[in-house]
C-alpha cells in the first residue's frame, strides 16, 4: 500500500520551498521520477533540487544525451557517487534504453537518479522503489503548478 502522499501548490516565484519541501519528504529514495506535460516545469524544479543538494555544475535538460551526470560539490544531503538527470523523452523502446546503458544507471546503486518521462520505459523501474513526481499546470494560471508525490515499487 502506497505512504502518504505530499501534494504542494506552488508558482514558479517559490519554486526553491517547492524543492526544499520535496527534498524533505524524499531525500531518503535514490530514484525519483517526474511525469507532466510538456512544459510543466519538471527540469527546472530538477534544477532547483540539484542546487539544493549541492551540485555545482549547469543542470539542463539531457534530452538529446538522454543522461546527465552532476557530481555534487557539498556532499551533507546527498550520500551517492552522482547525480544522474535522465529524460527518456526521445526513447521509442525499454530495448533502446537497455542498449543506451539506461538500465545499468538506474540499477547502480552509487547513483541518484532524477527521471523525466519514465512512462516511457516504465519496465526499468519494476525492481525497484521510487518516489514518483507528478507536476500539473494550473488551468488558470501558466505561472502556477500543482505537485504531487509518492512513493511507489517493492516498498510501497
């Protein structure tokens, strides 16, 4: 059975509490995946939570190399080797993501993974516990978000 689930309300003014409150609620799982439209804000609250837990280097989106590391400088919130920011957005297949060296990052147990599109090769993940991110834009408002988190796999 799933834990309970943290769901934020937030602009893109406030994006930094947004991190940090998501940090606390999931600092503990080494695999996190976003899911949203295209446009919702998910590589950009990546960016924030990167910066919250130390990493130095410029996080973009890694949708044309498909994987992105960042070595964290600080190391006081992040116990793992790397930070690894995926977007599986481009992949047409779990095959391809196999033969792309995919399903080794996300088995290294010395790595954080920060997944963007995983519905896109969802079989990855059946081993394996994650906190799932879930980011909405608001109706009304293109400045405005909803988010909602929880944790899901083995453990749930």
């Amino acid at each position: 059975m799933p834990g309970p689930t943290l769901q934020i309300s937030y602009s893109l003014s406030n994006i930094e509490n947004t991190a940090y409150q998501l940090w606390q609620y999931g600092h503990k799982h080494r695999i996190w995946v976003f899911s949203g439209d295209m446009g919702a804000g998910k590589t950009t609250l990546i960016r924030h939570l990167c910066q919250l837990i130390g990493v130095s280097d410029k996080v973009s989106s890694p949708s044309f190399s498909l994987i992105n590391e960042y070595v964290c400088e600080r190391n006081t919130h992040n116990n793992f080797k790397s930070v690894l920011h995926m977007d599986w957005y481009r992949l047409t297949s779990t095959e391809e993501a196999i033969h792309a060296g995919i399903e080794d990052a996300v088995d290294d147990t010395r790595n954080r993974c920060l997944i963007e599109w995983p519905e896109k090769a969802p079989e990855l993940l059946y081993n394996h516990t994650y906190l799932h991110i879930r980011i909405t834009l608001s109706p009304n408002n293109p400045e405005d978000r909803f988010l909602s988190a929880a944790v899901v796999g083995l453990l749930s």
